[in-house]
C-alpha cells in the first residue's frame, strides 16, 4: 500500500488559499490515486474529471499545484496534452523505481517469514513424536505399542482426595474384612455401599433425593384478620383494632345519603381509607362520593369506585380571617419619590416658560 504525503504546512500554504477548499479535495483525491498507480505525479485528463470539474482543474492550474502541458516549471517534468502533474510529487513521495524495489523487499521479507515458521512448525512435530517414542509408548506380552496416559498433578490429587475420604469412613465398616496376615477374609461381611456419595460418577449418575422439610408442629402466632363488612351488615364485623372501625361512620353516611354499595376491601385498602377518614373527614369523604356518584355513568356497585378520589382529598382548609395588609415597600416608596420630583420639575420649567 503506497501513501500519498503532504507535510503539516500543506493548510496554510499560499498555493492552498488561492486554490480554495473545493479545488484542495481534488488535489488530495487524486494525489490519493496517484499514489496508488504510482505515476510520478502524473494524473490523467480523464480522471481529473472523473473526481473534480473544470473549474477546480483550472484553480489547481492556475495556483501552481498542477502544471499541464507546456509549463515552465524547471522541478517538473513535462507532459503531454492529454495529463497533467502535481507540481513537486517527487519530493515528498517515492518514484516509481523506489516503490517497486520497497515492493519487492517486502515481498522477500514476508517468503522467508512464511519459510521460516514451515520449519518451526516440522521441527516441532518431529520433537513430539521422538517425545512421544521416548515417554509414552510402552510394549504388551504380545509385542502391540501401547500408550500410557500421563499421569498428571490435578489427577493425582483427584485420586488421593477420594482414597482418603473413602478409606477414613469406611475403615470401621470393613475392618473384619481383613485377617492378619493381609489377606482378604471372605467369611467377614462387608458393607460395599457404606458411605457412597451417590453425586460422583463412582457409584452411580444420579444424586440422592433430597429429604422432604417437615412441617412445623408450631401454631401460627399471627390471627388472619377478620372479614370485610359486607353489604348487607356494614359494620356487624368491622374491628376496632384493625382500624376498620373509623370507616363505619362513613358507611353509615354513604347509606344515609342512599349510596349502598359493597365494602369489600384489601388490608392495605383499609388503612387507606381509614387515613382519608382521618384527614379529610367523613362529611367531606361523603360529598366527593355524592358527586362521583352523580357523574357515574352507570350505579357504582362498590366502595372501591370511590377509593382513588378519597386518597386524594387533603384536610379541610380553616378560615382564619383576612390576613393583615402589608405597607408599602421599599420599591413603592421609590418610585413615588421619582414620581414626586419628575412633578416638581414640570412645574419648575412650566413657570420659568
């Protein structure tokens, strides 16, 4: 990949300024593909064209970036009437002779690369298998090779681990099992599946079913609370404790008023209601339901209709009279004061007109 080289003071350069912005990108476009086809500078009419207009070709011509055919610049070389030349493109950027030997180079540079890692990579594989000829390879009564599998830190301790775990828990069950002399004692019974840990692969796949939780025998100490007031008896079963017992003033109000609906609520819908009640008060509670109940499309069947809007009201307001008026300030004092003398000066000129 070749580049195309302009120096950090290309931006402020006399040339750059008398060609324009516009001109300047397709200098750098086709310096771009000059680079590539490495023409030495040399940029084709037809591809001039191609990424730029006349007027940009002229600016270039004209600010001495460019030179065309018949120009008199003693760097450049000259050109035919089909091309133009990016003036100096030989200064910053390789020739074409220069490119190809860099080409070439890297080529020869990449082969023996790719020489040199083919042979690490045969050397390697010839060391394993004289590696795996010496140390892993034995022989049978038969004469057949015979691989040995290595035997390494993280298996070794893996059979350690379960020799002592099993040997310690099962050393009292099998004791009989062994004579004095060393020797198995096959009259002596023995527990093979003592102490089996049944969520190894040693003795089976699958683990122990765990042992269902016994239920508590302890009587809950917590009382279910008691039923909502239903339709029928409002406040028959409401309990003081629970707070429900401040509700049956409104639920008398509500039928006073001929607001018969059910109060079947949650515990957390009590409370609420229980601290509207608190807050806004029955009378005000009743008068928010007597309108809802009026611009209810159709009859509400339950107290829970009204439950948003109850929430909602705030406690009543108290009059306490109108609040004394405050004097003037400082702003109004000031300005009066301007006032006062802007009229004392209209008089003074009225009387000396």
């Amino acid at each position: 990949m070749s580049w195309f080289k302009i120096d950090d003071g290309f931006h402020c350069h006399p040339k750059v300024f008398a060609a324009g912005t516009p001109a300047v990108g397709l200098y750098v476009r086709c310096g771009s593909w000059v680079a590539q086809q490495v023409t030495d500078g040399v940029v084709p009419k037809h591809v001039a064209k191609m990424y730029g207009t006349p007027r940009m070709i002229k600016a270039l011509v004209d600010a001495g970036l460019w030179h065309q055919h018949g120009h008199d610049c003693a760097s450049c070389p000259e050109v035919d009437v089909n091309s133009y030349v990016i003036h100096d493109y030989l200064d910053k950027n390789p020739s074409r002779a220069e490119t190809d030997i860099a080409r070439k180079a890297k080529s020869e540079r990449q082969q023996r690369w790719r020489e040199g890692k083919r042979a690490a990579a045969g050397d390697a594989g010839v060391d394993a298998s004289q590696h795996d000829g010496r140390n892993g390879h034995g022989s049978d009564s038969e004469g057949n090779s015979m691989r040995v599998a290595p035997k390494t830190k993280r298996n070794s301790h893996r059979v350690e681990d379960e020799f002592a775990s099993s040997s310690g828990a099962n050393s009292q069950q099998n004791a009989g099992a062994w004579n004095g002399n060393g020797q198995v004692n096959d009259s002596a019974p023995r527990n093979v599946d003592a102490h089996v840990d049944a969520s190894t692969s040693r003795h089976g796949d699958a683990a122990p079913v765990p042992t269902p939780p016994v239920p508590s025998q302890v009587p809950p100490t917590e009382v279910p609370p008691p039923p909502p007031p239903s339709g029928t008896q409002p406040g028959a079963n409401v309990v003081p404790l629970s707070g429900r017992g401040e509700v049956q003033p409104l639920i008398e109000a509500m039928e006073a008023r001929g607001m018969t609906v059910s109060w079947s609520f949650q515990a957390a819908e009590w409370l609420e209601l229980r601290n509207a009640v608190r807050r806004a008060g029955v009378p005000a509670l009743v008068d928010h339901a007597a309108r809802a109940w009026q611009a209810a499309k159709t009859q509400p069947y339950s107290a829970k209709y009204f439950l948003r809007g109850w929430t909602g009201l705030q406690e009543p307001t108290t009059y306490t009279g109108p609040r004394p008026v405050a004097g003037p300030s400082k702003t109004t004092e000031y300005l009066e004061d301007m006032a006062a003398i802007a009229e004392e000066l209209r008089q003074q000129k009225s009387k000396g007109a």
